[in-house]
C-alpha cells in the first residue's frame, strides 16, 4: 500500500505541476498575443509609465523620465519578446511534464517561471514601480497586477520543485 500511496502521490503532484505550468503558459501566451493583436493598448502603458508623466513630478526624481519614443517603443518591443520566449518555454515545459518527461518539463518549467518572474518582478514591480515611481499615478499603475502574475509564478515554481513530483524518467 505504501508503493500505490506513493505513486499515487506522484502522479498528483505531476498532474499539478503540468496544470499549473500549463496555466502559466495560457496566461503568458495571451499576454503576448494581445500585445501583439493590439499594440496601441500597452504600448500607452509603457509610454506613461517610462515618461512619469502622470506621478507627483517631484523634481528629484523626474531625472529618470524616459520620454523618446523611440526607447519607450523599444523597451515596449522588449517586453513583447520576453513575454513570447517565455510562453514558448513554458509551453514546452507543460509539454514536457504531460509527456511525463519530468526532469525535462522541470528544468523548461523552472527557465519559464524565472522569466515571467523577472519580467514581473525586476521589470514591472522593480523598475516601474520604483525606479519610474509607477506606484504614484492613479491611472498607470500596474503594480497590483503585476504582484499577482509574480506570486503565481512563485507558487507554480515551488510546485514545481517539490519532493516526489519528478519521478524516474523513462530509459531513454
């Protein structure tokens, strides 16, 4: 009964790390997509955030402001590129753990999950939030969304690297 509780738990565990990555990739795939199909939509988003045309404007921080089009638009490009890899990583990790090639659907998990977590984390919560002072605008403030998408990513990580869910990998 030990062996079968133990399979079983493995077989759950493996289950919820490939649902849960495969969450992640949905999410991450839309995200690009829509910035992709619509452009226009955040490429506003990152205009304000960069230009911190719409925070206290305090004098000592305004230094920071990135108001060419041309560097918010790259960064904007950036952010779409980063988005796609990591979707496609990710999307190969749950791949990979359906296939039930769980050190594979591990390792691209865990490369796919850093990257949204850099992404959201560094650059949205990091570099918007406090080096462009997003947390002060009313109106182009994506912290609270950007929290989110990094504690998800965070738990489908650990998930992901907890004891049992990677079983032996099939002889190759």
């Amino acid at each position: 009964m030990g062996a079968m509780s133990t399979t079983t738990s493995r077989g759950a565990l493996s289950l919820a790390a490939t649902l849960l990555t495969g969450t992640v990739a949905l999410y991450m795939a839309l995200v690009a997509f829509g910035n992709i199909t619509d452009f226009g939509t955040n490429q506003a988003f990152v205009q304000h955030v960069l230009a911190m045309d719409t925070t206290f404007k305090d004098e000592d921080l305004m230094w920071r402001a990135i108001t060419s089009e041309a560097l918010q638009n790259a960064a904007y490009v950036a952010i779409i590129v980063w988005e796609t890899l990591a979707a496609l990583v990710l999307i190969g990790g749950t791949w990979f753990w359906a296939r039930g090639e769980h050190v594979r659907g591990r390792r691209f998990a865990t490369y796919g999950l850093l990257m949204v977590m850099l992404l959201f984390g560094v650059g949205f919560i990091g570099i918007g939030g406090e080096w462009f002072a997003m947390w002060q605008s009313g109106d182009w403030n994506g912290l609270d969304a950007a929290t989110r998408i990094f504690l998800l990513s965070g738990v489908v990580l650990v998930v992901n690297h907890l004891p049992g869910a990677v079983g032996r990998e099939p002889a190759a």
